[in-house]
C-alpha cells in the first residue's frame, strides 16, 4: 500500500466515524446518511483509492470532469453524482453516466432533462437545489419558488425528484451554516405533504468538509465530503 492509499484510507475512517457520531448525537442511525465524496480535487488514481477504502458514491462539480473519471473508473463500480451545475448542452453525454443529480437548479433545465430523458426511455433522479443563502452567485431555486416547482412536476413523465440540496452561506461561522440547514428541512418539512405521487422529499443533501456534522444535526441524508478526504494528499 502506498503513501497515499494509506492518508486517503485514514481520511475515509476518520470522516466515516464523524458522520457516525454526529447522526448517534442526534438520534439518527449512521447508515442514514450517505457520504458522497467530491473527487473535483485528485485525480483519477487518488479517486480509486477512495474505492478501495470502500466509498462508491462519488461526486464531481463539473460535468467534463465526471466525463473524464467516469471514462478513466469505468471498470469499478462508482454510483457518479454530479452536485454542480448542469449546462443544457452537456445533458445529453451527462445523464447515462449518473446515479444521482443534486443540481436540478432551474426550470428550463427540468425541462430539458425531461425531454432527453423521454428520448433514452430512462427515468432521472433528481434533487431541487434550492438557493437557501440568497447569495447571488449561488444556482438554485428561491425557497418560495419551491411549492411550485413540485406543483408543475406532473408536466415531466420522466423525472423523479428524491428530495432538496443545498449550500450553505459562504462563512466559517458555524451558526450561521446550521441555520441554513436547519431552514432547508424547515422547508422540506413544510412542503411534503404538496409532493406529488411518483416524488419525494426523503433526501436533503446538505454538508461539506467544514460544516457536515451541523447539516447532520438537522437531517441532512448525503453529505458531499471532498477536501477533509484528502488532507495530506493535497499539496
Ligand atoms: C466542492 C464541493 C463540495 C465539497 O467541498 P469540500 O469543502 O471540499 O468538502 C460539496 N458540494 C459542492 C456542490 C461542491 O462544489
């Protein structure tokens, strides 16, 4: 085992048994909660580590970079997850390659997904990302913009929406990135009983390296976990 193998699998450990105790503190079982690791950082050779330490959903931020490590892992089995933003014009090469988006951010590109989807016969999972920060760099849908977002979804055959995402506000103030969390399940708390049937709101994928245990505190099902899997690896 290299150098290498041995930080990424620690990492893995290490993050895995956070998760564990942040899901026990708060009442939740540790398999609840799904580590999805972002790869946006290594390339392919340290992502494989991350399989062999026995994490098999990986995230990618940008759809040419999922091309590529999905092409160069193509022989392992990886649940792909893509958690940024999806351009119309790389749909088509996306979708047969993921298991799950985060990033359904705005209606046209609903629109869009569902009519390649109709034409692959392929349904696509999908989460809202929804803008919780207001801040306007951030993709997504405004909270209030969400009701009627699941109201339109009988116009899609193809599309089935598992539940919401989020960022949480750029600051390393903790309270300040629990409150985002906690205002997103707020949300889905409010909003299921207007899911339509073939939906869900079941996942909220919320948490990254510097805030995951405060976005399990308030129900987070997915944590996307890229930088605290690769300290030591990195530079
Ligand atoms: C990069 C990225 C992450 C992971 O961020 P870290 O802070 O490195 O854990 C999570 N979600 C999205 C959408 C990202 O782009």
């Amino acid at each position: 085992m290299n150098e290498w193998q041995q930080r990424v699998e620690d990492n893995v450990r290490r993050v895995r048994e956070r998760i564990a105790r942040a899901a026990e503190r708060s009442g939740r079982r540790p398999a609840d909660v799904t580590l999805v690791a972002v790869t946006k950082y290594v390339d392919s050779r340290i992502a494989r580590q991350l399989l062999d330490a026995g994490c098999h959903d990986l995230a990618e931020s940008r759809p040419q970079q999922l091309w590529e490590k999905a092409e160069q892992l193509a022989d392992q089995p990886v649940r792909w997850h893509l958690v940024g933003h999806l351009q119309r014009n790389k749909i088509r090469r996306t979708l047969p390659l993921i298991w799950l988006l985060h990033s359904g951010d705005n209606a046209r590109l609903l629109d869009e997904l569902d009519k390649e989807a109709a034409r692959r016969e392929t349904p696509v999972p999908l989460l809202l990302e929804v803008n919780i920060s207001g801040e306007a760099a951030k993709h997504g849908f405004e909270p209030d913009d969400v009701e009627r977002v699941l109201e339109q979804l009988d116009r899609y055959q193809w599309l089935s929406v598992r539940g919401l995402m989020t960022m949480a506000h750029l600051t390393s103030d903790l309270n300040v990135a629990r409150a985002d969390f906690a205002a997103l399940r707020q949300l889905r708390d409010r909003l299921v009983d207007r899911c339509p049937p073939g939906h869900s709101l079941d996942e909220l994928s919320m948490g990254m390296s510097g805030d995951f245990e405060e976005a399990i505190a308030e129900g987070a099902t997915m944590v996307r976990v890229g930088s605290a899997l690769f300290e030591g690896v990195l530079g």
